[in-house]
C-alpha cells in the first residue's frame, strides 16, 4: 500500500527508531506440558488491557491502526509505539488480517463472558483519514455489534464518525461514543490537530448521537488553553453523559499551568452544571488530592 505523505510535516519532531530485535534461542525450545484438567488461555491478538494511565478510560482496547494521520502535536503515540514520527504520521492498518484477529479476540472474550468494556481507540483515532476509505472501524464494530460484548469510542474525526451511528443506535445499551475536545479557537485547533475534524463537528456529532440515546462523553485532555476548556464543558454539558478532565502531558506547556487552581475551577464549573464528571489521576495528583472528588452535583 502507498501511503500519501504529508508536505507540511515538521521534520524536527522526528523522534529516533528503538531496536527491540530478539535474540533467537540457542536451542529449540520445548513448550511446557499442559497440566491434567487445566484449560489453555486463549490469547488476545488484537484486543489488550491497558496499563497506566490510559487503564482509567477502560478495561480493554484495540488500535486497528498503527499511527495516525491528524498530527497532533501533543500525541504521544510514536514515543508509545517506540517508532517515528513520520512514520507514525503515515497510519496502516496494525496487521492485514487485523480484522480476523479482531473477529476471533471477540469470540474468545464473548465466550469468558466479558463484561468490561473495548475502547477504539488510545494510540491511533478509529477515524483517522486512512479509515474514510478502509473503513476498518466499521468492520470491527459490525463485529461487536454481533456480539453482547460492551464498547465505546475516542475519536476526533467528528463528521467522520457519524457514518457508523446505525450500528451505534442497534448497540445503544451497551455502547458509548466519546469525543476529544480541546480548544475553541479554530485558529489555534489547526495548529494544534492539523488534520482531525474541526471543534463544532466533534460538538455535532456528540449532539447527533445523544439524539439517537447513544450514551455520550467528552475527554478534555490535554488542555491547552484552561478558558477554552471551561468554554467547552459549558457547551456540552446539557447533552452528554460524562465529562472527563485531565491535564497536559509529554509537553513544556505543562510546566506553565497551576494544575491545581485549574482543577479547582473545573470541579466547581462541572458541580455547578450538575454533570457528572471525573477528574483523571494525573490532575488529581498535580491538586494534591486524592480518589475523589468525581462524580455529579446533588
């Protein structure tokens, strides 16, 4: 597959390949013998459970892609994937059977009972430009939908994302639809999200999927700007479920924010709306506090 090249790339972001190579073993190796009685664990392909910070959005997740095409500045996915950002910028499909691999995980996780649940997507956006003409997202979530398991989405591909609301709308008692929002400033968001949808496309799609009684989020992580974010909590917040507050991270502008007059600000705006909300751990930590407050006004 060719895959099309960004002219606006800024080079000095290129961050360095890791070699990861394994050394083969000297010898074969003999697998162990299965214990009398004792079931094989099916292992997962595709699907897998994040660690750290991410583990607080859900239990379980699947990237279809690897990289992605909106080059936000603020991503962290090369330095996850250990792999650089032009090549990161440049997204493919994580394997070319990902959707099989994806079909059987949903299987094995369908038959475990799951009930935990699958988040598209933490390291790449499942509507990234690449899917507009894949359409691989749409194949997973036809997948999901055959299933009972539970699943919700990230995305910033706004308008974008609304072509799969019918297989939301079917699934609606076991699935949410999640936006990241940033900034209100359209100027600024171009800096920032070069390629994912504008703002005001990400707040019509929330509102399209609320209509249709998709249970609906917002992610305001990284914050740049504290006034945009309080803007933006006040221009949802009668049309979605939850709204989650984190803080900047992997980037110099996190040292000029008082994290804790902002998330003292975020948490009274977000009582005095009477949305419920959640206050992620990083900025709780930066506030000096500890599991709580999270939760709705009384």
């Amino acid at each position: 597959m060719t895959r099309p090249r960004h002219p606006d790339l800024d080079k000095s972001c290129q961050l360095d390949l890791d070699s990861f190579a394994k050394k083969e073993p000297d010898s074969p190796q003999v697998a162990p013998k299965k214990a009398p009685g004792k079931k094989e664990v099916q292992r997962l392909q595709v699907v897998y459970e994040p660690k750290g910070k991410a583990a607080e959005y859900s239990g379980l997740a699947a990237n279809l892609y690897r990289g992605c095409d909106h080059m936000c500045i603020y991503c962290y996915g090369p330095q996850t994937l250990h792999i650089p950002r032009e090549e990161f910028i440049h997204p493919v499909p994580k394997s070319d059977d990902v959707i099989s691999k994806f079909r059987e995980d949903c299987r094995i996780l369908q038959a475990r009972g799951e009930k935990r649940y699958i988040l598209l997507s933490f390291v790449a956006d499942p509507y990234c430009l690449l899917d507009s003409s894949l359409k691989i997202t749409r194949q997973a979530l036809e997948i999901l939908a055959n299933t009972d398991l539970r699943f919700t989405i990230l995305t910033k591909g706004g308008v974008r994302s609304m072509r799969d609301f019918d297989i939301l709308e079917r699934c609606k008692d076991r699935c949410e639809y999640g936006v990241t929002l940033t900034l209100t400033d359209e100027g600024m968001r171009k800096v920032w999200e070069p390629h994912a949808a504008p703002t005001h496309e990400r707040i019509t799609a929330l509102m399209q999927a609320h209509a249709m009684g998709i249970r609906t989020w917002v992610s305001c992580e990284p914050v740049i700007d504290q006034e945009q974010t309080f803007e933006l909590i006040r221009k949802v917040a009668g049309f979605v479920d939850e709204i989650r507050v984190g803080k900047m991270n992997y980037h110099e502008l996190a040292r000029q924010i008082d994290w804790k007059r902002f998330g003292d600000q975020a948490i009274e705006l977000l009582e005095e709306l009477g949305v419920k909300y959640m206050i992620k751990a990083d900025l709780k930590k930066a506030m000096g506090i500890g599991e709580d407050p999270n939760g709705v006004a009384p």
